[in-house]
C-alpha cells in the first residue's frame, strides 16, 4: 500500500476553560523532519505529541501547530491591592496639597477610583494544566487518523500511476528485446567486417589480444543483460507496490536501477529503432521517479 507524504488535517476542541484548533501537514523530504508549534506553558505537551506522531508518520517534512485560546468567560477584572495602595496614596497627597493651596477639591466616588488606570486588572484564573494536557491530546488521535487517511487516499492515486508507469517500463522493455533480436544480422555483418579489418592486420599483432578485442565487440553489442535486470526491476517494484509497508526509498533507489540499464541500453543499441525505444524508457522513468519523491 502506497502512502503520499503530503497530508493536512484539521481539527477545533474545547475545554477546561480554553478553546483550540489542531493543524497538521506535511510534504516531500528525504527523511524524517517534525516542527511543533505549539504552547511551550503547557507542561509535557510536546514530548507527547512527538511521540504520538512518530508511532504513525515515518518519512516527510511535517509541521503540527496548536492554537490555544482562554474562553472570554473564564477572564474578568479584579482590583490590583497594590495598585490601588499607590492610587490612595496619590490621591491624599493631592488632597494635602489643594488644602494647603486652599484649593477646593470635588468628592471622589469609589468609582472614579476604579476606573483609574491600573486600579483593575484583569484577573487569570488558575490553570489545571494536567486536565488541560489530558483534554488537548484526547483530541490528537482523530487529527492523525484525519491525515493519515489523507496521506493514504493520495497515495492510492500515486500508486495507481507508478504502476501504470511501471506497465510502460515492462512493455518498452519488451519492444527492446525484439528490437535486439531484429537488429542481430546487422550486428552479426558489423563484427564480421571488424574482424576482417583486425585480421588484415593481425600478422604481427598477438593473438590474445585479438582474441581480447573481437570479445569486447561482441560484449558491446549484447543488450541481453541490461533487458533482463530492466524485468528484475519491474518485477522487484510490482512486488513492493503491493506490500503495505513504508516504501519510498526502496522504489527511489529501483528508479535509480532503471535510469541505469536504460543508459547502458542506449549506448551499446547500434540501432535507431533501439535507441529510440530506450530514450523512451527513460523519460518514463523519470516521470516515475518525480512521482515516487512524494512516496512515503
């Protein structure tokens, strides 16, 4: 089963006095990277969400953030005792001032003391992080369920291509092998007039050598290898794509088996139709391998 690295879930909750909203995404990387952005007041939040996470995700860039808010309800206003001290205080030397000045002064309520500045402020209430803790990482498992589902529905869709991508790859091998066999004339009338040319001049030369030397023609020529390891290979991935484990890696490093054959296969062709075929083969090896990158 195929996973897709790129994944977003999202989720609101509530208690205990607050309100929050969980995000999690995630995209293509070579290994295993996790960001949090969440409240660092909140006591063994982020050592349980690492964890939670790592159990589920094992391979893409991902980024998990927290949103906490206090309800408006859980706030209000009290009087600061020291604050109000400094206002009295304030207020009497004023008052001793103005008398000695002779300076009538208007009657001062209790609430022109109150909404002086600083006299109230707003009061927190306690909080029990513990519950907090509790009722935040109640709600996680749904967030990663969320994503993961995500991740696995587009994986399905990737799966999809790179099989059908793999199908080209088997059917392009396929024309290579009959290419190879239609071009074996050819090939056979070449390395007879390479070894007429070595043989006029062979008088002196040595035989090992020459023998060394109609050898590596014929080696050069021999595609039989390079399409044999190119069925391996889609075999090996057909195989992997129907497991349900983590794969990324082994189908990146597939593709990088595939480029190489069909490079080899290109260069020892000595045929348009072979070489055509085999610049096939790698064009949709690339366009599988662009595809694989964002397999988990």
């Amino acid at each position: 089963m195929v996973n897709s690295m790129t994944g977003y879930a999202s989720q609101k909750g509530a208690g205990g006095g607050f309100s929050w909203m969980w995000e999690l995404r995630s995209v293509n990387a070579r290994g295993f990277d996790l960001r949090l952005r969440v409240p660092d007041w909140v006591e063994g939040l982020e050592a349980q969400i690492r964890k939670s996470v790592t159990q589920n995700v094992t391979r893409g860039n991902v980024t998990i953030g927290l949103k906490l808010t206090r309800d408006e309800a859980d706030t209000g206003e009290a009087i600061d005792p020291e604050a109000l001290a400094r206002v009295l205080d304030d207020l009497k030397a004023v008052a001793a001032a103005a008398e000695t000045a002779g300076l009538p002064l208007s009657p001062i309520t209790a609430a022109d003391i109150l909404s002086l500045r600083g006299v109230m402020s707003a009061a927190t209430p306690e909080t029990d992080q513990q519950a907090l803790l509790t009722a935040l990482m109640a709600d996680l498992p749904a967030v990663i369920a969320a994503f993961s589902a995500m991740r696995q529905s587009e994986g399905a869709a990737l799966g999809r291509v790179i099989a059908n991508q793999i199908d080209q790859i088997a059917a392009l091998t396929e024309t290579a092998a009959a290419q190879a066999d239609d071009r074996k004339d050819a090939v056979a009338a070449r390395l007879k007039d390479n070894l007429a040319r070595i043989l006029e001049n062979a008088d002196s030369a040595d035989p090992d050598r020459v023998a060394q030397e109609l050898a590596l023609i014929a080696v050069k020529a021999d595609v039989t290898e390079e399409l044999d390891r190119l069925r391996t290979h889609v075999d090996a991935a057909r195989a992997l794509l129907s497991q349900p484990a983590v794969m990324g890696r082994k189908l990146d490093f597939l593709a990088q088996e595939f480029n190489r054959e069909a490079n080899t296969l290109c260069s020892k062709s000595q045929s348009a139709a072979l070489t055509q075929t085999g610049l096939e083969l790698k064009a949709v090896i690339d366009q599988m391998r662009e595809q694989i990158q964002n397999v988990e």
